[in-house]
C-alpha cells in the first residue's frame, strides 16, 4: 500500500473524525422534541386528507423533489443503457438452459405472483399506509426476476420484453411532468394538488393528485428496476467479448 | 410570471423523456431537431425570465405559499445570478448539441435518442440546481447533474481511458456529495428548516457558531467544492474531462464546474452568512487561500501538458481558483467581476474544447507532440484556437478580460499579481499547443516518464468524414464571437453587476466597466503568455519541467484510493481555515 | 446510559461513513470500493432518521391512530431518507457499469493496476 | 426498553459496516451489504420508519446486492476464461 496515501488517510480521517465528533456533542439530543417542518408537514398533510404523511411529503409538499428523484433514476436507466451497451467486439452467446432443481422451480414460480401482487398492492396503498411507489416498483421489478432462479433465462427474456419496460419507464417520467405542468395550466402552480378533490381520509382515493404521482412512480421505479437488473443479466450471462471467446485464439 | 420558473427543469426533462418513449422507432434527425427545440426553447425562456428577473422572484413549488414566513414547500429562486446560471447552462448545451449533430456518431443500437436525452437531463439538471433554493432540493439536483454527468463521460466505453476516468469522477463526486448530504442533515437538526434562508434565520436565531455550524460548513463546502474541482478535491477533473467526449467536456468545463463555485456563493451567503453562521474573515481565509492554491497548482500543471484536452481541463482548475478568490474577497465588485468571468470564461473555453475535438475528428489524437505540425492545413480551426487562448489570458475587449479587471481591482494587492500570473500561463500554454500544432513552429518536444499521452484516442465519428462538418467551425466562431460581445456590448457589465447585487451583496450597488489598469493588466498577461508560448516553442528546454513540479504530478496518480483519501484532507483543511472564528465566537 | 444515548446514534452515522472513506481508500477492488461507498451513503440514512426522532413517538401514518392522539417523528426526514436510497442504488448500478467496461477494457480491477491518466 | 432496542441495532449497524468494509473479497461483501440492509431495515423500523424501512429493505439488501453479484459473475467469468486461454 502506498505510504503517502496511508499518511493522508490517517490526517483527513482524524481530522473529519474530530470534525464529526464536536459537531455531534453540540447537537440536539437523540429523540428530541423539537421538529417544526415535520409538524407543519403532519398538519399539511391531514388538511390533504392524506394518512401516510410520507407520502405526502414525497407526492405534495415536496413533490419537485421526487420530481428530481425519478429523473435520476431515469438517466441511470438510460446511463446503464449507453454504459452497457454491445460495443463491436463482443457477440451475444445465448447460455445453456440450466438445470434447476425441482424445489426451486415449484418454490420460485409460486412465490412470482405473491410477489408481484404485493409490490402493487404496496404501490397501490402508498398514501395510506407504509409503503409506496418506490417500494412497490423494487419489489414488483426483483419479483420478475425470480423467474430466472424458477425457470430459465430463455423464459425470463419472453416475459420481460425489454422495450416495453424502457417505454413504460419514459412514459411514467413524462407523465409525472405532465401532472405537474396540468397544475400550471389550472392556474396554480407547478405540481400543485389542487385539480381534484382530497375524497375521505384514509380510503384509495384520498389526496388529490397524490395516488397518480404515486403510480406514476411505481411504474418508472418497476420499469427502471427491471432494465437496471436485466442488463446487469444480459452482461453476466450472454454477451461475451473477443477474449471469452475461443480459448485458443 | 414566477410561476414559469419550474418550467426551466421540467421542460427538459419531458424532453428528455418523450422522444425515449417513442425512440425507438425514430430517426436520428428527428431526435436530433427536438433536442434543439427543447433546449433552445428552454435557453428562450430562461432568457425571458433572466430579463423580468428585477425585482427577483421566488416560487414555492406546489403552491405551497408560506404561511406566518413557514412553509412546507420548496422554493425555486429567480433572480438574476440564478437564471444567469440556468441561461448559460442552457444556451450551452443547445451550442453542444449544434455541435455534436455531424461529429457524433454511434449511438446505441435501438436508442437512438439516448444521447440527446443525457444531454436535456444535463440541462435540465444545471437549471435545477442553478435555481434552487432549497437546501435538499439542491442536493436532488446535485446528484442529477453528476449521475447524468458520470454516464456521459463514460459514453465512449471502447476507450479504456474514458472508462477509467469516469469512475473516478462517479466515487469522488458521490463522495462529495454524501458529504453535503450529512452536513444538510446536521443543518436540519439544528434548525429543523431546508430551505436556504430558513436555515440562515435559524442558525442566527441560535447564537453564535459552534462546532455544529463549522462541520455543517465544511460538509456541504465539501460537496460544492468538489464539484468545483477546488485543490486538493480536483483530482477528478483532469481524469474526467480529458476523456468525455468533445460535446460533454464543453458543458463540464463551461459551466458544471462553475456550478459548484455559484453553489458555494449561494450557500455561503443565504446560510452562513449571517451572526450566526460563519464569520466573514473566516471564510475569505478558506476561499482565498484555497483559491490560490488551486489557481497555481492548475497553471502549473496546466504547462506541462501535452494531452491537449488535459491542459484545457487544468486550465479549468486554474481559473476555478481564480473564480474562488473573487468570490472570497466578499466585495460587491468581486461578485460582479466573477459573474462576468464566469460568462466569458464558458464561452472561451466551450470553444477551446469545440476545437480540441475538431484536431481529434482529423487525425485521432489530441497530443501536443505526435501532432507537431500536422494540423497546417486547418487554418480557421488554428486561428480560433489562438483567439481563444488571447480569451483566456483576458486581452480586451473580451468578456473574460472584462470580468477578471473588475475582480483584479476588488481583489488588489498581490492577488493581481496572481490573476496576471495564472490567466497569463494559461494562455501561453494553449498558445505554445497553437505554435506548435497549428503551425509547426520550434523542434518536437522530447517525451517525459510521468504524464498522460494523447494519442491513440478513438475519433468520436463514424467513419471519418470527408471534411470537418461546418457545425464544428460554426460553433466554435459564435462562442468566441459571444466571448467578445461580453466585454463590448455597452451596459452589459452594469446589467449584470446591478442583477448580482440585487440577489446578493447587502444591496450594496457597485458597476462593472472597463478601467485603465484593467486594460493595461489584460494587456501585461497577454503580453507575458505570448512571451512564455514563445520561449516554449524556440527554447523548450529552458521551460521544461524544473524538479519541483515532478512530485506535484506525481500527485495525480489516476488511483481513486488517493483521491478519496486527498478529499479527507481537504474537508480537514477547510475546517482548520475556519476555526478560528468558531473558537472566537 | 441516557446521557450515552443523546449522542450515540449520531457517533454511529460518523463513524460508518469514516469506516466506508477508509475501506474506499484503502480497496483492491473496485467492485469492493463501491459498496464502500454504498456503505457511507448508509451512514447520511442513519443520521437524517436519527435527527427526526423523538421519543415515544410513533410513525406518521394515521391509517390506524387517530391524528393528534399520539406525537409522531418528524415524516420529512424519512421522505428525505427514501429519495436518498433510491438515488444511492442509482449511483451503486452506475458506478458497477462502468466497473464492468474496466475490467473489459484494462483486463483487471485492481485500481493499483490501472496504469492510465497519470501527470 | 425502545432505547435498549435501538443501542443494540445500532451496535449491530456499526459491526455490520466494519465488516462490510473489511471484508474484501466482493462477493462475499455483497452478503455482507445484504446483511447490512436487513439490519438497518430494522433499524429504521425501530425508528419509526417502516417506509423507510421497506425501501431499504427492498433496495438495500435485495437490488444492490444482486447488481453487485452480477457484476462480481460478469468480471470473474472474464477472469477464469483468461486463465484457460494463458
């Protein structure tokens, strides 16, 4: 290891430690009583008739923020594209159908659409209860992906039509932006929740545009998840470059 | 009006995002032309605005208008530095993608669009992050900027370089960026707010600073700085934007950069600036001191370049430090100066790289010694690139010569010395690469042990093409053209002056214009930078690399452990510079 | 132990994030380094939680307690906290892809091996 | 009690991260993350943030995991066939 670097290190680290340290000891005490945005946002949110504070906070109060969330996930999709991409000297080497054990076959398969169900019933029940778009989305795009431990990759490539998902992926950003732009059209304010009505607390219909922007996140994080995933897949399993190519060469 | 202002990021991205629904079927050109119109239309917008932004206007996003001087939204600023900011980054990128429309070839098979949707979330990212005034909503769009930055440096994935040095910009920059996200947390603890001048109303509700506010002020510098390439954070930057093709590099170097160096004015003066923030000595000890030593380690490592989009980027670093002292200084003047620095500086030195990437379509090489003399026959490309290095060193009546006699004055003393020195070795450098590329002039300079070549780089175009495309040339011309309008446009120095010191500066009014030492001091440091590029060309081994500064490059060793560990020293420097008003108050 | 208790969820957040510079400094890996730095995001999710806790209080979601019966941590910081993780996995899916085409094209990920941009 | 509950999470974070940082072999380290994601998951629940909680779950100890073993799969594959061809 280079000694420069070790010396460095042990400086900035016992710097920043000594940093951290007297900061910590000169701030509030753990579970302190004083929060004053989180209580502004508590009320903001029950005048909303929304149950899932979070939620409100994600999909209203700071909504442009989720805004700016999804439109990194969105160019890390389209970054994993480029990045991942088949450059001139690699070819795609379509892998051997594996043998899988017939408990992990039946295991996979039935717990595929327990948990794609639950990812949307979690995406579904963001502004009630704990869970949301983000949540649902991860869980629905991993769910997919069992069936490569269940089947096969053959199998996993015929229901995960990649094109569909990058679409459904753009589309879920562009529609996001268009509830937002909708708000400034009615006079408003970008992304403001004033198009519809707030409906009863606690039932699926609450909140204004919330539950949309909410789906609209569950669609691009599924989406985004899905492409990530398969093309990680698609690079450790078929494309090949010139040196995996034939050994003797 | 106010309410327009969110469009400047939305509007991009919807952009970004449409075409990549339905890209998969579209023809190139048509990507291609609604990139423009989006980009161009958002540059139009931002222009508009820019020019309504007196008064200056805020935006709570969401209407969520404060109630009793609280909210629970975000707050999108309007004034002028702001939309300054989102106008450059925007009319940048739209001069970007003029220029990529022939020379960049490739794109991935099935997306098409891919590469003009990096670039409108780029741009749509820099107006974000411009107009933001929420501490966390700055960060959001922080992190938009370097993901999207991250994928298009690495965009060239057959380039081992590329690869590499996107890397290294991906950890230092997430790095820096979780920095600033701990100290926006420490700021929340302390004060429960986010937006920017909630936080600096609490902090100085609280008393004077602690431990608390110092950490919170080296974490969230830590992120902006590094964005800024500030030494010792910049390590990064050569490695990135030396392989990032041509169109990228423009817009990293012409304003990304100085994105963070505007974060770091914003932050400073809505948050820290205040009884209860930092005191003002304290952070003109951190800035200037930190900005000289980026200024010289930039220009000399600038010198001994011979990767001729390295040298560019070490230039870049060169004049952030210059940037960073301006600001330091905590003068109205300074402010305005740096603004029309800033300006001038993108302008020159978008069209600096606009050139590079023309050498690197012609003969696959952008290295100051395999190409000696080979590039006589691109004269207009030549003449530019010797107009930009004049730009550089600030001779009159250009923009970057306006902004740097207005900072020189503000900064006085010694420090113009400094901003001589550095802008006058900048340019001869880029001069000396002028001689010698251009015109073949002097004997092929000798290799060194340590440094990085330029040649065998992959051309960026399919296929050569037959000639240089005419968008190559014509970018290139209109950025030194607006480099130029900059300084001679009548008015223009006040208007910016007069819109920076409204949105800053205690409403202290100060005017920007051309003076007689100004002159004379663009003058004295373009003189010296034809001197040095003159005495490099026909004597090279008198300015050949002395032994002090083989050890400095030995530094930017291209190993990300090194950089991580320099960042760590650098947040424990800068909390060293701005103690002791901490431990005074 | 209470007085212990005011501070140590804010020790552990910085000592996490040192832990995860020191192993991101100091790898011979880069797929290693980014779940170093994987690790440092996780110590600005334990800080941001830790700052809006308040004790004896409970999530703020009011599907099943009725609003104002009992005081609920502060929600800002847990929506802070979700946006924070989703760009965290972002970044880590970013930075893998280009560890991918650095194996391919250097054939190694050592960083101590990476021979280019140097001076 | 909740403060026995949430020192012992902690504690388990703070040994979790060392060993994910120690541990240098990647493939075992993204098990180690693994672990690190559920623990925290359950941090972040004692916390009082069960959404948080579930991201990080899903996020953290399931989809970053998984890229990292991918890629882990993708640059050893090349490796071993290296290997053969020498």
């Amino acid at each position: 290891m280079n000694r420069l670097r070790l010396w460095l290190l042990a400086v900035g680290g016992t710097g920043l430690a000594a940093l951290l340290v007297a900061a910590c000891l000169d701030l509030p005490r753990f579970g302190g009583r004083s929060h004053p945005y989180g209580d502004r946002a508590v009320h903001a949110s029950l005048r909303r008739h929304i149950a899932n504070t979070i939620a409100s906070v994600n999909f209203d109060q700071r909504a442009y923020d989720t805004l700016g969330e999804m439109s990194i996930l969105f160019a890390a999709v389209l970054g994993c594209v480029v990045l991942l991409r088949q450059t001139r000297d690699e070819h795609r080497a379509p892998p051997e159908p594996a043998e899988v054990a017939r408990p992990v076959r039946r295991y996979a398969l039935l717990v595929l659409p327990v948990a794609l169900v639950t990812g949307l019933y979690v995406i579904a029940h963001g502004q009630l209860s704990p869970g949301g778009g983000f949540q649902g989305g991860v869980v629905a795009a991993t769910a997919l992906h069992l069936l490569y431990l269940g089947a096969d990759y053959g199998a996993l490539e015929r229901v995960r039509p990649l094109g569909v998902y990058e679409t459904t992926d753009a589309l879920a950003v562009s529609s996001y932006v268009v509830l937002g732009l909708a708000g400034l059209l009615a006079g408003t304010a970008f992304l403001a929740n004033t198009l519809l009505p707030y409906g009863t607390f606690n039932t699926l219909s609450s909140g204004g545009t919330v539950p949309l922007l909410n789906a609209a996140v569950g669609m691009e994080v599924a989406g985004a998840a899905t492409v990530l995933l398969a093309h990680f897949l698609d690079q450790a399993v078929e494309i090949e470059d010139a040196t995996e190519e034939e050994p003797g060469k | 009006m106010h309410h327009l202002l969110p469009l400047l990021v939305a509007v991009p991205l919807l952009g970004a995002a449409l075409p990549a629904a339905a890209g998969r079927r579209l023809p190139r050109a048509a990507v291609e032309i609604t990139g423009f119109v989006v980009s161009g239309g958002t540059g139009a917008l931002a222009l508009l605005l820019l020019l309504n932004s007196t008064p200056p206007m805020t935006e709570w996003v969401g209407g969520w208008l404060p109630v009793g001087g609280q909210s629970v939204g975000i707050v999108v600023l309007g004034d002028g530095p702001a939309l300054g900011m989102a106008t450059l980054a925007s009319l940048l990128t739209l001069a970007a993608l003029a220029y990529s429309w022939r020379y960049f070839d490739a794109p991935p098979h099935g997306h098409t669009g891919a590469f003009t949707a990096l670039m409108l979330l780029f741009q749509g990212a820099m107006c974000g992050f411009a107009l933001a005034g929420d501490l966390f909503n700055a960060f959001v769009f922080f992190e938009l900027m370097s993901v999207v930055a991250y994928a298009l440096t690495g965009y060239r994935i057959d380039e081992a370089r590329a690869v590499q040095g996107a890397l290294t910009f991906g950890v230092v920059n997430s790095l820096g960026a979780y920095a600033m996200l701990m100290g926006i947390a420490l700021l929340y603890a302390r004060t429960g707010e986010l937006g920017m001048s909630a936080i600096g109303r609490g902090l100085d509700a609280h008393g004077g600073p602690d431990a608390l506010v110092l950490a919170s002020f080296v974490l969230v510098m830590t992120g902006l700085l590094v964005k800024a390439a500030t030494v010792p954070f910049h390590f990064w930057l050569p490695d990135a934007h030396a392989v990032a093709p041509t169109p990228v590099c423009m817009l990293l170097s012409g304003v990304m950069v100085e994105l963070g160096v505007y974060g770091a004015w914003r932050v400073y003066g809505t948050v820290f600036a205040g009884p209860g923030g930092i005191p003002a000595a304290d952070l003109t000890r951190a800035l200037v001191t930190l900005g000289i030593l980026t200024a010289a380690v930039g220009a000399v490592m600038c010198w001994y370049q011979r990767h001729i989009k390295r040298l560019l980027a070490y230039s870049t670093i060169a004049h952030t430090g210059l940037f960073l002292v301006g600001l330091g200084v905590l003068t109205p003047e300074g402010d305005d100066g740096i603004a029309l620095y800033v300006v001038g500086h993108a302008a020159v030195k978008a069209a600096l790289f606009a050139c590079a990437g023309v050498l690197l379509d012609r003969f696959g090489s952008v290295d100051e010694h395999a190409l000696h003399g080979r590039a006589r026959s691109l004269r207009a490309t030549g003449v530019m690139f010797a107009i930009g290095a004049l730009g550089l060193a600030g001779l009159p009546p250009f923009g970057t010569g306006l902004g740097k006699s207005v900072a020189e004055e503000a900064a006085g003393g010694p420090l113009t010395v400094g901003y001589v020195l550095v802008s006058a070795i900048t340019a001869g450098a880029v001069l000396r690469v002028t001689a010698r590329v251009f015109l073949g002039l002097g004997p092929r300079p000798e290799d060194a042990e340590y440094e990085t070549s330029g040649s065998g780089e992959e051309p960026e175009t399919g296929g050569l093409l037959r000639r240089v495309p005419d968008t190559m040339t014509t970018v290139p011309a209109v950025l030194l053209a607006a480099a130029l309008a900059v300084g001679v446009a009548p008015g223009f120095g006040d208007l910016v002056a007069r819109s920076v010191n409204e949105a800053g500066s205690g409403g202290a009014h100060a005017s920007a214009h051309w003076t007689a030492p100004g002159v004379l001091l663009g003058l004295a440091a373009t003189a010296l930078a034809v001197i040095l590029a003159a005495l490099a060309v026909t004597r090279p081994t008198w300015l050949a690399a002395p032994s002090w500064a083989a050890p400095l490059r030995r530094l930017q060793s291209g190993h990300v452990g090194d950089y991580v560990a320099w960042l760590l020293v650098g947040t424990t420097l800068l909390g060293a510079l701005a103690l002791p008003g901490v431990l005074g108050g | 132990m209470s007085h212990a208790m005011d501070v140590l969820p804010y020790l552990v957040a910085a000592y996490v994030f040192l832990t995860g510079c020191y192993g991101l400094a100091t790898s011979r890996h880069l797929i290693h380094a980014v779940g170093c730095l994987a690790v440092c995001q996780s110590a600005t999710y334990i800080l941001l939680l830790a700052v809006g806790y308040r004790a004896g209080g409970t999530a703020p979601v009011f599907s099943d307690i009725e609003p104002g019966s009992r005081p609920v941590v502060d929600p800002v910081v847990q929506a802070l906290t979700l946006t924070d993780i989703v760009v965290g996995a972002t970044v880590t899916a970013l930075l893998l892809a280009l560890v991918l085409q650095i194996a391919k094209r250097h054939g190694t990920v050592d960083p101590d091996e990476l021979r280019e941009l140097r001076g | 009690m909740a403060d026995a509950v949430i020192v012992v999470t902690l504690l388990l974070t703070a040994a979790c991260a060392t060993a994910a940082v120690t541990q240098r072999d990647p493939a075992r380290q993204a098990l180690v993350l693994s672990v690190l994601g559920v623990v925290l998951a359950a941090l972040f629940t004692v916390l009082q943030a069960p959404d948080v909680g579930l991201s990080q779950l899903a996020v953290g100890s399931a989809l970053t995991p998984l890229l990292i073993m991918l890629s882990v799969r993708k640059t050893r594959r090349r490796g071993r066939s290296k290997e053969d061809r020498e």
